[in-house]
C-alpha cells in the first residue's frame, strides 16, 4: 500500500458542498459530561477548516458498542453538545444517522454550517460494513473525509465501504497521526528505539515480531518483561508471567539479535506482596525477587539505564507503560522515563511519538503528554499499524471509488 497516495481536501472546491466527516467521537462521558475531550479538540481545525472553507459539514461517528439498535446511553447528544461548547458555535444534531431525520438535518445546513448525526452503531449494517448501509450515509455527501484514524482499523460501513461510494479524502488528523507513525517507523532518524510496555507478551507478539526488524533498540517492561526473565530462567516470584509464552520470548529475543536489535530488560524492579496501592513495596535486582514478592514497576537502575540508551538515539516510538502506573507507588519507573523523555525531546535530541490509551493515560499522569513530539489519539489502531498491518480505513481511502 503506497501511503503518499493518501489526498487531502487542499486545493479541492468544497464551497457549498456537503462533506461527510468520519470522525472518532467516541470519548469518556460520564452523567451525560465528556471527562476527557482530547480526541474532540484535535477534529477541532479539520472541521473548522471545512466551514471556513464554506462547506456543509456532517459529522458521524461511533460511541461505544451498543448492539446494532438504538440505546440511550450510547446517544451522541451529550458529545455533540460538547462539541457545540469547543467549537464555540452551533452544532445541529440529527436523531438518527441516515433516513429522513438525518437527510432533513444535511439538507437544512447552509455553507459553513456544521452537524452531528447520531451514533452509526444504532445500527446493524455499519460494523457489518453492509453497502446498503453504506449507500444510505453517502446519500448525505458529496464528498467523503475521513479524520478518524483511531477506528481506521475497523472494516466498517462508515469506514470503508462509503469510501469507495464516494470521492474520499485524508482529514488533517488522521494525515498526521499517519505521517507520525512513519517518521518513527519508516524513515526514523537513527537509531530508533522502541518501547514496549503493558502487561502480556501474547497480546504483542506481532507487535515485537514487527519492531525487531525496524528498531535499534527494543527496551521492554511492564508484566511482559517478567515472561522474558521466565524464558532465562530467572525466577520472578509471585509475578504476572506466561509461562506458556517463554518459547515465544526466546524465539523473539532469537530474531532481534539477527537483526542486530538489542533488547533492553529491566536490571532491578520494584516488588510487593500484592498490587495494592500503598502496599510496602522495595526496590531489588530482577534476580533476586523474593518467592512471595512480584515485580510491579521497574526500577531506579533499570530507568537510568533506559534513559541512557534513551540518551543516544534520535528516535522514540512508546507504547505500554513500564509497571502497573494507575496504582501508587508503582508509576513512577514509567513517569521517570517520560520526563526523561520528554526532556530529550525538548532539548531537541529526540523525536518522541507515543499511542495507545495506558500509554497516553501514564503521560498525562506524568505531566509531560504536550513535551513529546507526537501523541496519537489512537489505541487499537495505533497497535495494529505497529504490528505492520493494513488498516482497512486507510487502505480505502487510497484504493479510492471501486
Ligand atoms: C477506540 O476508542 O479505540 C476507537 O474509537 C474504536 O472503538 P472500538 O474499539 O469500539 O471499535
Ligand atoms: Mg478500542
């Protein structure tokens, strides 16, 4: 798939024209507020563009995972209503996404004028990716702008099949979060470091496979670190592992060292009885965790140690945090390395992107999410473009009309 074949609306007429958006609004509410509205102000220039542009914007979005009917609490009214509120003008709300109520909505925008229709999971044919479905949202479009790049690696109607009904176009995120995946992945700066934190190898696997042969340094923590430490025979205690998983970390430590990848495993940890917040915990070297003990953060030897191979790259690629972050004490090995990070950054030593909710989740918690070059809004997708995959939505929009 050649990705410089993805286009823009940049010097396309959209004046008068409805363009319908894709766009990923599907973000924390609780009680009927948004909690957390990062994924809406970074849509924020791509719809502003278009209306200044004097197009007829309709946004559709999923929201959760309600079951192919509607369901209230999966109504888009409240994101909407946000949306209003950031983009400090009125943003019209159809009450279903395609049929009448959605066409009177598209049809009653004057250029420049922006809606929001409801949730496309209300109904059946959009994960289905059904061209009937699909045929019934591009009647509400000329063109066909796809801004969401976190459901990029969903097949659905909203997705891919109303891309070839339509002439389809990148939005301005979903060009950056793609041009920030291949500065890391595909023309990095060298050398290029990954790190790969979260708690299981098995869930990535092919995201390890992939990487070794693209990075110079592979630094991994969090549980999955303990699997590789089972794979040499270290005894790591009572800590998460798969013990199943250990042929799978060998083969996989087998392939970087072919491919002249180092990779990078904690020295010393953090370890407690239990995973429980303010639970005793104490610093030891990874081969000397007590029987009774298990590893719930890296520690201060191994965050030097990864600030320093840190230190002499030029490129950073961050998914999944070191330790378990959410409970106290056990973030700060992944907080350290963040600002660490984020000051190489600053300082102009390093390109930095980072993706996936925990990793994003742990940034923000460090306080340095704004200090790295890029932060993707993507979760699943991210993880599947580092696993080398096509996405099928950016994969539409480059085959284009069939
Ligand atoms: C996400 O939040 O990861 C995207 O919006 C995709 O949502 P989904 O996992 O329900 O398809
Ligand atoms: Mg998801």
């Amino acid at each position: 798939m050649n990705l410089d074949g993805l286009k823009t609306t940049a010097g396309v007429d959209v004046r008068a024209k409805r363009v319908l958006v894709r766009a990923d609004l599907n973000v924390p509410v609780k009680a009927g507020k948004v909690t957390d509205a990062t994924r809406l102000e970074r849509l924020l220039p791509g719809l502003r563009d278009l209306a200044g542009r004097g197009a007829r914007v309709v946004v559709i979005s999923h929201f959760g995972r309600p079951k192919g009917a509607p369901e209230a609490e999966f109504s888009l009214k409240p994101v909407a209503d946000k949306l209003t509120e950031l983009l400090g003008r009125p943003v019209a709300f159809a009450s279903d996404c395609i049929g009448p109520a959605a066409e009177s909505a598209v049809a009653a925008l004057q250029p420049g004028q922006i809606a929001v229709l409801e949730n496309l999971r209300f109904h059946k044919g959009e994960e289905k990716n059904d061209p009937a479905f699909a045929q019934a949202l591009a009647r509400l479009g000329d063109i066909y702008v796809n801004d969401a790049f976190s459901t990029a690696h969903r097949a659905h109607a909203s997705t891919e099949a109303v891309a070839r009904l339509l002439p389809a176009y990148a939005g301005p995120l979903l060009m950056e979060e793609v041009d920030a995946l291949r500065r890391v992945l595909d023309r990095p700066e060298r050398p290029v470091a990954a790190i790969v934190g979260g708690a299981k190898v098995s869930t990535k696997i092919p995201v390890l496979t992939n990487l070794i042969a693209k990075v110079d340094k592979l630094i991994i923590g969090g549980g999955m670190a303990n699997t590789f430490f089972l794979a040499q025979g270290v005894n790591v205690g009572k800590s998460l592992a798969e013990p199943d998983f250990a042929d799978t970390a060998r083969e996989i430590m087998h392939a970087a060292k072919s491919r002249s990848c180092e990779v990078v495993l904690p020295a010393d940890a953090v370890v407690a009885a239990k995973l429980e917040a303010g639970a005793p915990a104490r610093i030891c070297p990874v081969l000397e965790v007590p029987a009774d003990q298990m590893i719930l953060d890296v520690g201060p030897k191994a965050v030097s140690h990864y600030s320093d191979v840190l230190s002499r790259c030029r490129t950073l690629l961050w998914n999944g945090p070191l330790g378990a972050f959410e409970i106290a004490p056990f973030g700060e090995g992944t907080f350290q390395l963040a600002r660490s990070a984020a000051a190489a950054t600053r300082a102009g030593r390093l390109t930095s992107v980072a993706g996936g909710g925990d990793t994003v989740a742990a940034l923000n918690a460090a306080g340095v999410t704004g200090q790295f070059t890029y932060v993707s809004t993507a979760g699943g997708a991210f993880l599947e473009w580092l696993e080398g995959r096509e996405l099928p939505g950016v994969a539409a929009l480059i085959r284009g009309p069939r």
